[in-house]
C-alpha cells in the first residue's frame, strides 16, 4: 500500500486495523430491519481559476492536503471546471495550508463574506502539534474568484497523546457554538473520539495570531468519530465502529461550571459531567458497517454513507430505513481495484437534492484494506422522478478526498 503523508486526513490505520471488525459487520449488510494558543500569520491563498461563471451552488472538497472547489454543472467540454482554493505547504510552503476533513460553511460574526471551517494540520508534529480545525473567510461569489484568509483556528487536547490525532467532523449551532469530532483510537476498545463544542469568539481582531478559544468536550468515549449534522441544534455524529448517536442538548455555554462544564478529563481539559447520548440509527443493517458521512435528506430524513461498504442509505426522521441510495453492483468485491461505484466517505446535498460524496477510494493490497494512492474520486447522483441515479464522475485521481460541502452564494 502506498504511505500518504502523516498530515493527510482520515489515516489509513483505520482501514488497516479496523477491516476485520468490519467485515463481521458487513457480513450483516442484507439484513432489514483548555485549548491550546496557535500563534500564526494570518494567510491568504489563492490560485489561477480554470473557469468563471454567474454565482452558482459550488462543492467545496480538501484532497491531497489540498482545498478545491467545483462548478455543480459541467462546461462544454464535458468536464466539471475547479479551482484550487487552498494550496497545502507541500506546494505553497510560504502561505499554503494543510487542508483535510468535513467542510462546514457557518455565518460570519461581522456580516462579512462567508466563513467556513476545515480541518487544518499545517506543521503537525509526532505528538500532534497544532493538528486542529481552521476557520476561513471566503471571498469572491463565482468559481473563479474564490479565495479564502485563515482567521482562526480551534486546537483542543487529545486523548491519545502519543498519537498522531485525526481532526474530522463539524458543524454550527444557531448561535454561532461550534461542535467538533476528532477520531480517537481507531482500531480497539470502546473508543476515545471526542465530540467537543466551542464558544465565541473564534476568531483574533485582524493582529496577525489567532486566539485561544475556549471550549468544552462533550464526549470523549467515541469509537472512530465521523461526520457531524446539526439540525434544530440536534447534535447527530456518525461513529464507523459504533453508529449515528443523537446528542439532543441542551449544551453547555461556557468551558466552566457555571455554564455546564465543571468536569475535567485526563488532559485537564473541561468535561461537561452530564450529557444526554441516544444511539440514532446502528451500524450493521443494510450495508451500514461503517457510518461515516452525514447529510440532509428530503422530507426531513438523513443520508448515511458506509465506506467500506460502498453503501449510502436514506433514513426517516426517526431513523428508520428508506432506501439505498448507492451500492456496489451485484457480486463486485474490493481488491485490488476499488468498486466501481467508490467508497464513499464525506457526503454533501446541493439545493436542488443532488447528492454529492467524496469516494476516497478504498482498496485491498498486499493483505491491507485502505485508500489507494491517487485513486480518490468526486462524484454526484442525481434523482429523475425521485429514483437515484448511476453516480457521475465530477473528477478522478485525487488523493484521499475526504470531506465535502456544499455552498450555495
């Protein structure tokens, strides 16, 4: 198997160690039924658009350490036009940013141009340096004016110290508190991913560094944290080696006791002591082996994406099953080749119901099961009278494409 660079998100161990638990759980697949201070130049990046066009929904998807940004309808030629948003340090080592995980746009605090959040590893060292989420403004309205200024960044402690921690999922509240996953132990035992939300401000007054922001952990026994949905100020958080959990709040306004968090875990972090967790929709049934992304679907439902088995479900509102949306064709295994269909992992809804995922291209290799090198894909299912579609290939040969969003000007 090739090595991807330690700072790429989403780390292959996860499919390495993890792929024997997971092929019992496939096996059941037809059934029914206190942060730390980052002190950084604040950076802008920008690159040369490869086309520009009237405002228009716009997939946001980090590849290769990278962050690109793809038109929602292809050009003449037939391909879907992109521009590179985020050069990561291996192309850009003055002003480049390593960029990765779940995407999440969220309302700016001065009225301003749109911000967003991404994970942002930049400098990421063996015990985990500054591996945290950033926050970005994003400037220009059409594809090829997009560019995006780092303004901030939420760096919590980690479980696993001596680890390389894997920074994932986000999402925003109504009032602007900010929820995040990361992985945690992705192999064994009950787990130790964390679900912690984050309190304004977020960003610094325009000086150059970026603040410490405080913050509360909500949980911090979470087998391989995933994607993160936040609905009505639901907290939904998928978990491959666990399911979809529902964390109905009410949730804490500060990292102390009076607003809630007046625990502290084995980093002498802020605990919140009591949290309501609700097991959502589990794992196992219906090609679900390992819940991943998260996304809207119509007539207030979810979708579930499962990579390893290729698999994305629709759900009710209450988390019944609907429908499979995707799957692999009929007899196709993984091996050497991914399926045909991809892997999804991040998974995105566009104004019009278009589904979009990010397929980071799973492959068996040399008895190893994880991402192949360059062999990542973004991909989109349209509906025709409501019946999903083949998915579509918007862009081939990226390098483990992990999370997605979509932005609407």
């Amino acid at each position: 198997m090739p090595t991807r660079p330690r700072s790429i998100r989403y780390a292959a161990a996860l499919f390495v160690v993890v792929a024997l638990a997971m092929v019992a759980a496939a096996a059941c697949s037809d059934e029914s039924g206190s942060g730390n201070t980052t002190s950084t130049e604040s950076t802008t990046t920008t690159a040369t658009p490869t086309a520009t066009g009237p405002s228009e929904p716009l997939v946001f998807n980090g590849q290769g350490n990278q962050l690109d940004a793809y038109a929602t309808e292809p050009g003449a030629d037939g391909t879907f036009p992109s521009r590179r948003v985020i050069e990561s340090t291996a192309t850009d080592p003055d002003t480049g940013r390593d960029i990765n995980a779940q995407i999440c746009f969220m309302e700016p605090d001065d009225g301003g141009d749109p911000w967003f959040i991404a994970g942002e590893d930049t400098d990421q060292d063996d015990a985990g340096g500054s591996a945290g989420w950033g926050i970005f403004r994003l400037e220009g309205s059409t594809l090829g004016e997009l560019r995006a200024t780092q303004l901030g960044k939420l760096v919590p402690t980690y479980q696993r110290a001596n680890d390389n921690p894997e920074n994932y999922g986000c999402g925003v509240l109504s009032d602007g508190r900010v929820v995040t996953t990361d992985v945690g132990n992705q192999a064994s035992g009950d787990g130790d991913g964390q679900l912690i939300i984050w309190f304004p401000p977020l960003v610094g007054d325009g000086s150059g560094e970026f603040p410490e922001v405080s913050y509360c952990k909500l949980d911090i026994t979470l087998a391989t944290a995933q994607s993160i949905l936040v609905r009505d100020d639901r907290v939904y958080v998928a978990a491959a080696r666990g399911g979809v959990y529902l964390y109905p709040g009410p949730f804490p306004t500060s990292a102390d006791a009076a607003g809630g968090c007046a625990g502290s875990d084995a980093t002498g972090a802020p605990l919140a002591e009591v949290l309501e967790r609700q097991v959502f929709i589990e794992s196992g049934a219906n090609g679900l082996a390992t819940p991943a992304g998260l996304a809207d679907a119509p007539d207030d439902g979810f979708y579930v994406s499962s990579v390893f088995t290729g698999v994305i479900n629709e759900y009710g509102p209450d988390g019944a099953f609907r429908r499979t949306i995707l799957s692999p064709p009929e007899g196709e295994q993984l091996g050497a080749e991914s399926f045909s269909t991809g892997t999804p992992l991040g998974i995105g809804v566009g104004p019009d119901g278009t589904l979009y995922f990010a397929d980071i291209g799973v492959v068996v290799a040399d008895g190893r099961i994880g991402p192949g090198n360059g062999n990542g894909s973004l991909r989109r299912i349209l509906f025709v009278d409501g019946a999903p579609q083949e998915p579509e290939m918007m862009a081939g040969e990226l390098a483990f494409p992990d999370g997605i969003s979509i932005w609407a000007p």
